[in-house]
C-alpha cells in the first residue's frame, strides 16, 4: 500500500502559511499526477497546489478556511493497492509494501505507514444559521471564549466568500473588550497591495497607546491583516527613507501618434495588445542602465548595486485590491517580449493565477496613477528598493512647441512623471537626470521604429 503525504509547498520567501480556500477534490475521489486538487490563498497570492502522483485522495487533513503552514501535511494520496467501494472507504486488493517515491517542487512529500486523522470540536456545527463555514479551528476558539452561534453569524469573514477566519474570530475577541454596547463593530476589508516580498517581511502595524472615546452612532473599524501590514510596510519605508519626490512634464505626442498607428498591427502580427506599460517599462529600464546607481538597495552602510534589472508594475484587480507582479531582467527584453509579459502577467494577476516568485525580487516599481486620470501623485518607495516612478494620465493640453521657423503653440499630448526617491543615497541632480532621462526616451520617440 503507497501513500503520500501532500504537504503545503513553500509560497515564496518570507510567506510561512497560506489559507485553504476550496478543495478542487473529495476524499474518495481519484486524482491523476499534476492534477489541482485543493487552492490556497496567501496575503500575495492565490495558488493550485497539483498532485504530485496518480492515485486516490484518502484523507483531507485541513477544512476550507484553515491556515496550515509551509511544510504541514493538508491531505493523503494512495498510490497503489487499494480502491474503494461506494461509500468511499478504503479496501485492501492485496497486500503491497509502502511505495517510496520522490517528486520535485513544489510539492514536498514522503512515504507513511500508517493512516493519520485529525479530530474535528463538535460543540458547534460547520456552518452558522445564515450559512458561513465554520472551520474546527474557529469552532475551537469560539467554544473556549464562549462566543455564541449568533455572534459568529455576526462577524464579517474576510476568507473566500465571507468565510469567517481565525484572524476574524482574534480581532472580534480584542474588539469586543474593547469596545462599548450600541457601538457596531466591523471589520475592514483587504487593502489593495502595492509590494512584494518586502509586504510579507513587515512588522505589524503598531497599535497607538492613547485611548480615543467614540461617540454614539461612530462606526468602529477594526484593521485587518493585510491593511495592518500594508501599514506597517509605508510606515517603516517613511522612517527608513527619507523621500524626495521630483517631476518632469513630458511631451509624447509622437509616441501617442506613433502607437495609434501600429496597434492594429501589433495586434494582428503579435497577438498582443500593445498598451503604454511595456514602453514605459522599456524606457525605465533603458534608463536604469544608463544610471545603475538608482537600481541599488541599501544594507545599513552598504550600497548594493543589482545586476539585474526587474521592474515592478503595480496591477488593479477585479476586487480592488493592488499587486505587484515583475518583469525579471526587463532590459534584455524588446518591445514584443515586454508587452507579451506585461500582458500575461497583469491577465493572470486579474485571475489569482500569479506565483509567488513572480511578485518578488523587483528593485524598481512604477504606478500608474494616470489609471486613474490622476494627473501625478508622490508615491511611497516600495523597500528595499530606492525609488519609484509615478506615471500621470495623458492630457491634451496646449504647448509651446519650437521649430526651426519659430515658435507656435499646438495641442500636444503632456504626461507627468513623478520619481520619489531615498534621499540618503539619490541626491536631487541624481534623481532629476535619472528622471529626465525616463522622459526623453518617451519624448523623442522613434517614429519610423518598427513595432
């Protein structure tokens, strides 16, 4: 009889546990090598863990909703000698000597003898009587903190479809000492994600001494997990970084003109839409290199100068949330490899399909607040990196444009770009030419240059 312990592969440095949010698969059910059987969920990401061999799926060790870490076993595959009858019980054919079998990543799994269960608390049922999953270890916590079905039906979940977590369930029991009866207590939903592996390494928000009293009728909202390291993460980049922040106004008109003209093109021929982030990436990168001292980290008093260049752009999600995916050494891309990347990872981000390495190891970031039609913004540096380009919305704007016969004021297609930087080791002339340099690839575009 083989079987195999599936256990939860690692998600990516600095990522220690990750939410079961759907078993794909039953106990009972057959399942073929690399076939999904369960999703996870981490802060960054939403992933497929496959099966890492042919066989039956015998035992699920973790229900939706539970947070197992890296490394725990989530279920049991049986890889030979046994089948099963109707009710989906196990039934020996004939006796087999364990099966050792070794798999690559990401699956990490091993060879036991013996079956292993986990004991699920039956002092409340699954579901509360509006419906909402209730997983054992929320049960357990609600019945050693003697909070009733009805207060339970009351907590708003932040898991995948409402489903109530054990984060949930801590912050109601903190709120709920805190807080005064006739004051309505919610939880706020997850905040858009502007960083990688430098969110998952934050320390939690602090929590302010002082005591503020609410008045009647105030609505208190209880941070939850991602909003309080998404406020870790900005509050330790502005105390860490001094930033500067800089702007440049930038005519691309020919680029505007130059790319209405092949996007059909493109599209036919590549089968990809070409939109403005691979040039804008093109541009950083090109820049980046010509200014290798703006692509640095800062370890205490060393400077590391990467050799890589991986540029982060930020991606709105369906959900209103914000991530980051990178384009790994985006200077040794051209213009159709960036923008075939650019689109498969901002479709797959939109999907929850991103893998963990992919929203990591960036060390410039731009955000496009122009998404927005926001004209500019100062956006705060994404740690451990030193700056960041913010990119404003194209407007039709009139402009004094020079000929040689003279001046004359046109419509011209303006943009600005703003870079904030880490003033400890980007002084202002370093910053500003970097910057300059950004908008005179977009501002003297090529306009014979093939798409």
């Amino acid at each position: 009889m083989g079987k195999i312990e599936v256990h939860l592969p690692p998600m990516g440095e600095g990522i220690i546990e990750a939410d079961i949010t759907k078993w794909l698969k039953k106990e009972g059910d057959k399942v073929e090598e690399d076939e999904s059987i369960v999703e996870v969920a981490t802060d960054k990401v939403d992933s497929e863990i496959p099966s890492p061999a042919d066989g039956i799926l015998s035992n699920v060790l973790f229900n939706e909703g539970d947070t197992p870490k890296v490394g725990d076993v989530i279920a049991i595959i049986i890889t030979q000698g046994e089948d099963l009858n109707e009710k989906g019980n196990t039934k020996t054919q004939e006796p087999a000597k364990p099966e050792i079998k070794t798999f690559s990543a990401p699956q990490i799994v091993s060879v036991i003898k013996d079956d292993k269960e986990e004991d699920s608390p039956n002092t409340y049922g699954s579901r509360t009587p509006s419906g909402k999953f209730l997983s054992p270890l929320v049960r357990n916590i609600a019945n050693t903190e003697n909070i009733s079905l009805t207060e339970l039906d009351g907590i708003s979940g932040s898991g995948q479809e409402g489903r109530i977590t054990k984060g949930d369930v801590i912050t109601y029991i903190e709120n709920r000492k805190k807080s005064k009866i006739g004051v309505r207590v919610t939880k706020l939903p997850d905040a858009p994600v502007s960083s990688g592996e430098s969110l998952m390494k934050s320390e939690p928000y602090p929590v302010k001494s002082d005591h503020l009293t609410s008045g009647e009728g105030d609505q208190i909202i209880e941070m939850g997990r991602m909003r309080k390291l998404i406020a870790g993460h900005m509050l330790k980049s502005v105390q860490t970084s001094p930033h500067v922040t800089s702007f440049v106004e930038v005519d691309i008109s020919d680029l505007v003109k130059w790319r209405n003209n092949n996007k059909d093109g493109f599209l036919k021929r590549e089968g990809e839409k070409i939109t403005y982030t691979p040039i804008f990436i093109e541009a950083v990168s090109r820049a980046l290199r010509d200014f290798p001292y703006i692509n640095i980290s800062v370890d205490g008093t060393k400077i590391i100068v990467k050799r890589s260049i991986n540029v982060g752009m930020a991606t709105a999600l369906p959900n209103g949330n914000l991530i980051v995916p990178v384009i790994k050494n985006a200077d040794r891309m051209n213009l159709v490899g960036l923008a075939r990347s650019v689109n498969d990872l901002a479709t797959r981000a939109r999907k929850g399909k991103l893998l963990p390495d992919e929203i990591q190891g960036g060390t410039f970031t731009i955000t496009n607040f122009g998404s927005f039609d926001n004209i500019t913004g100062t956006p705060i540096i994404n740690q451990p990196e030193v700056a960041i380009l913010g990119i404003g919305a194209i407007k039709k704007k009139p402009a004094v444009v020079e000929t040689p016969k003279g001046d004359f004021i046109g419509i011209r297609n303006i943009m600005i770009l703003s870079l904030s930087y880490d003033h400890r080791v980007v002084d202002g002339a370093l910053g500003g030419q970097f910057l300059k340099r950004v908008g005179d690839y977009l501002e003297n575009w090529n306009m014979d240059r093939k798409a």
